[in-house]
C-alpha cells in the first residue's frame, strides 16, 4: 500500500501518539492469526480489517447458525450453513479489499498452531473452550509470540494479554489452572450480545495498540457489564506451572 493510500484510508489513526504513519506502517504489515470467528471474533475482526491489518488468517470449524446472528455481526441471514471461515473472509474483503484474509476450516490442533503461529506477529484466542486455548498458550510460550485470551459469557467479558516474549510473565495456565473442560457456553448460559461486541472490540485493541508498537497492558482484565466496571489483575508467574515453568 502506497504511503498516499495510508495517509487517506486511515487519517484519522495517524495524530494518535503511540501510532502515526509508522504504527499504521507497522499494522499493514503484521499477519494476524484468529482461533474462533464467533461474537467475539466477529468483533475483532471487523476492527483489525477495518484498521489495516495487513494479513489476517481466520480460523474455525463451524458453520453459520440462525442462532449465531443476533451477535455474529459479519455473518447475514443468507450464510446460513455455510462455513463460518467463508462467509466471513466474504465479508472482511468487501470492507477491506487491501488486507489479505486465509481461511483455515478445521479445529485447530497443537500442530496446526505450530505450522501457522510461526507466520504470526499476534494470535487472537476467541474460541469457546479450555483445550483450544491451553494449546494456544503452549504453542505461543514455545515461539514467543504474543497473544491475547478473549471471552464472555452473560454480561461478562474477560481479557488477557499475554506476553511470552517477555521475561518472567505469567502464561494462561498460570492464570487458570487445570481447568475442565466443561465450561458454561453461551447458548446454555446467554450472552448479550453488545458484551461480545465489547469484548472483540477489545481484544482487537490489544492487539492493533501492540502491533503498532505500543504496550497494552499485560495481565487480566475483567468487564461486568451490568454494573459498567472494568477490573484489571495482574498474575504472577506460578514456579510450578507445568506449560511455562
Ligand atoms: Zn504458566
């Protein structure tokens, strides 16, 4: 993208400290990888593609549900059953035809990972479930890539940003332990549909404010949207935690 097309298409990011033409420089040239198109990815997608991301790699094994419309804002009523990777990447191009969008439409395993996180300046986790992400968190600790763990469920959003590639930091499994895999998922428990949209919005901050060169703020935060208050943790490293220790 010529310096011109940048200076049009995003002026609005260019007087921001942290970013300017080089932070945009640096977005169009980051390759993002996003476990999960949901609510929440939906959300983050939207606002990395909008923003500039240069390359976005978009993962899921789903296919579009009537269910999923009233928050999954990238999908239409015409996608119904089709892959959520394909209706998606449909349409992220037509909001950005400058990014360049891959599709993968499988559940990503421990080798999947290992083969594209290497590809990645970031990984987005919006998937639903504990596997996924003790999988991600294992595959980022051993490259040292950056991430973020987005979630929510009922009026709940919880962020955190993880950084492997910074000495001394707390992983995933530090933060969450052996959790089971039985976790409440959004269609038993609800979810309101503006708090997935918070929290994808969110996540594509961390990751959109890291890759132009500043330094969100590593450890949990917590949002309870019925009382409008963010709660921000640190986490300390556990000297035992099996995935970082
Ligand atoms: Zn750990």
């Amino acid at each position: 993208m010529t310096t011109e097309a940048i200076m049009l298409r995003y002026s609005a990011h260019l007087p921001l400290k942290g970013i300017g033409s080089s932070g945009q420089q640096r977005i169009h040239d980051a390759h993002v990888a996003l476990i999960g198109i949901g609510g929440l990815g939906c959300a983050a997608a939207q606002y990395l593609v909008s923003s500039g991301i240069g390359k976005l790699t978009l993962c899921d094994y789903d296919t579009v549900a009537e269910s999923n419309l009233s928050r999954q804002i990238l999908y239409r009523s015409s996608d119904l059953d089709r892959p959520k990777v394909e209706a998606a990447a449909e349409s992220l191009q037509n909001l950005n035809p400058d990014t360049e969008i891959h599709s993968i439409n499988k559940r990503m395993a421990d080798t999947d990972m290992q083969t594209l996180f290497p590809t990645c300046d970031f990984v987005i986790d919006a998937s639903d479930n504990y596997g996924t992400r003790l999988a991600v968190n294992r595959s980022c600790l051993s490259l040292n890539t950056a991430w973020i763990m987005a979630s929510c469920i009922r009026m709940e959003a919880q962020i955190m940003m993880l950084r492997p590639d910074q000495p001394g930091q707390a992983c995933y499994r530090c933060a969450y332990g052996e959790a089971p895999d039985t976790l409440e998922d959004c269609p038993g428990a609800g979810i309101f549909a503006p708090v997935a949209g918070i929290a994808g919005s969110s996540a594509a901050h961390f990751a959109l404010a890291y890759l132009a060169g500043m330094e969100p703020p590593a450890g949990l935060h917590l949002f309870d949207a019925t009382s409008w208050a963010w709660q921000s943790l640190k986490i300390k490293k556990n000297p035992n935690c099996k995935d970082c220790s």
